[in-house]
C-alpha cells in the first residue's frame, strides 16, 4: 500500500490533515501524527524514512512509537483511530489479493 493511500486513509479517519500534523502541536493533531507514525512503521518504513516525511528526526519518531504503544492502552479515540485504519487497511489488501487471486 502506498504512502498516499495509508495518509488518506489516517486523514479521513482522524480528520486531520497531513499540513496539520507537519504544523500543528494540538493533542488531537499530535494523536493523529502518532497513529500515521505507528501504521508506517508497521508497513515496514524505517524510522529515519516516517522522520522525513513528517518533518522531525529519529529520535523523535522513536519517541513517538512509545507514546502510541502507551495511548493504546490508555486514550479510547486513540485506540479507535488506530484500528478504523488497520481495518481499512487490510479491507483494501484483502480486496487486492482476492482481486489478484480471481485474475489467476
């Protein structure tokens, strides 16, 4: 799944923007950025790669994966945010492999 596409899909489901998240240090921003960070780095992004595009360091994206570990146990929007994109997500990569299976 391409980067755009798992964007969109934490934009739609958190309704917050990708110019938000790069500019904005509210809570519910800054929760939306967590959860594209978490969704990235569980697609196999290498943190100096989710760092670039969200316009921080590392260290910080290091940072950021703890905090969204944490939120997931303790923040309910956080944790619902979360998994309504893993489920869209792998809606849309079940969809493409059955698509790919009846092409065969």
């Amino acid at each position: 799944m391409s980067s755009e596409e798992i964007i969109g899909i934490v934009e739609r489901v958190t309704g917050v923007s990708l110019d938000q998240m790069l500019n904005s240090r509210k809570t519910e921003v800054v929760c939306a950025r967590h959860v594209l960070t978490l969704i990235l780095f569980e697609e196999k992004w290498r943190k100096s790669k989710i760092a670039r595009l969200l316009n921080r360091n590392r260290t910080a994206i290091g940072k950021a994966l703890i905090v969204a570990d944490e939120l997931i146990t303790t923040n309910k929007k956080f944790k619902a945010d979360y998994l309504g994109c893993i489920r869209i997500i792998t809606e849309i990569e079940d969809s493409c492999d059955t698509n790919l299976m009846k092409a065969s």
